[in-house]
C-alpha cells in the first residue's frame, strides 16, 4: 500500500493544497484543481491501494476555512465508495 503524507504546514491556501495533492498523488496534467476534478482522480486515475495521511489538520482548518472540511469530507465519501483508498486524519 502506497502512504502518501499531506502536511497542513506545507500550504496556506486551496491553489496550494491542490497542488500539493497533484504533487504527491501525481495526478494527471489536466487535474482541474477543485472538488469535481478531485472526486475525478480520486475515484478514476489514482493507483490503488493508497492511504492518504492528512497531517496538522487543524493547521489546514485555520488557513483554509470550511474548504478543508469540504476536502475532508470528500476523500471520506471516496473512501466510503472506493476499496483500496483510506484517509487519516490527524489534527
């Protein structure tokens, strides 16, 4: 199982998170960075199994608002509906 390490430090904005999780996904060229090209990716390109371990969260919460809950929430649905795609969470 791949571990890929998403730091809260290593962004202050949404443009950055996206590309943080192009970068570290290696998400295709055309990845729109929003909530659809993600739920896209995550659900179609990206090479299974993956745990994705989202690191000073609350750090993401205090920089980015209600969109880090929003990410959050929609790497859970994934989770949710994809075998193979685990998220952690530490705040």
């Amino acid at each position: 199982m791949n571990i890929v390490i998403l730091d809260g430090e290593d962004f202050a904005n949404t443009a950055e998170l996206h590309q943080q999780l192009k970068d570290k996904l290696d998400l295709p060229d055309f990845y729109g960075g929003n909530l659809d090209a993600l739920w896209d990716c995550l659900t179609g390109t990206i090479e299974l199994p993956l745990e994705l371990k989202w690191t000073n969260y609350r750090i993401s919460e205090e920089r980015l608002g209600n969109e880090a809950g929003r990410v959050r929430d929609l790497m859970l649905e994934v989770q949710a509906e994809q075998s193979g795609f685990q998220l952690n969470v530490e705040k």
